[in-house]
C-alpha cells in the first residue's frame, strides 16, 4: 500500500468515527465480541493511531499512557488491508509516539493469533492465558527506552 500513512489522532479527531468503524467492523463484527465491551472510557484519553489509504482508515490501534509506561490496544486492521503490512507500520508508529513521550516500557494483551506478530516486534509473553471479551488473550511487554 504506497499510498498509506499513518496518522496520531485524539479522541475529538474528524477522523474518531472511522476509526471506531473499523474497530466495530473487526472486533463485533468478525470476533463477535459484545458492542458494550468494544468502547470504553480509556478512549477519550488514549492516543489513537490511524492507517489512512487515501482518505480511508483501514486500521488503527491506541496507546493509553500511565506514567513511563503504555498500553497498546484495539489494534484492528479491515480484512480487505490485511496482510499488506499495515499491522507492523501501525506499531512501529506506536513505538515512536510512545518514545516521544518519554515511554520505558509497553505492555499488550495478545489475542494468542496474533502473538508471533508481536513476538516479531520484540515482544515477550508473560503470565498464563487468559479470556478478555471471550477471547484468548496473553499479556506482553517490551522495553523501548
């Protein structure tokens, strides 16, 4: 995807109702999880991140800053972009804005298929599985200050 980039984006961004679509799409959607559980409070202080094709989200992830450390989650990435390596993009941009900010450390919990991918990225597994939002998940974490 040449034309892609990804753009940091706050909870009051033109941009918000497209990334939740996308999210919706991915998340209630295809994985069935509950639409209450989808949007939560974290999502009018998180820094959210937007993979634009052109004028169109095609993924995005958030970042929710507490102190030297952050959490990435929501990451989602529309079916029809997958595969093209907007994912790795997403999270290489994640791992600048959070370094921006003085960031030591970032955690994630891991849908267990997607925990390679972040294996990739350096991160490592922790803890034992367990269910969020009826779906397998696993705690990671990695360093990047």
């Amino acid at each position: 995807m040449t034309q892609l980039r990804i753009v940091v984006v706050d909870a009051t961004s033109d941009l918000m109702p497209a990334v939740y679509a996308v999210r919706h799409q991915v998340f209630v959607g295809e994985q069935a999880v509950p639409p209450e559980l989808e949007r939560d409070a974290f999502d009018g202080v998180a820094i959210h991140l937007a993979a634009l094709h052109g004028d169109h989200v095609v993924g995005t992830l958030r970042i929710v800053v507490s102190g030297g450390n952050a959490k990435l989650g929501r990451m989602a990435v529309l079916a029809a972009a997958r595969k093209a390596g907007i994912g790795a993009r997403l999270m290489e941009r994640a791992h600048e804005v959070a370094r921006s900010i003085r960031v030591k450390e970032i955690t994630l919990h891991a849908q267990l298929t997607a925990r390679e991918f972040y294996a990739r990225l350096g991160y490592r597994e922790e803890g034992d599985i367990f269910e969020e939002a009826g779906i397998a998940h696993v705690s990671m974490r990695k360093a990047i200050g």
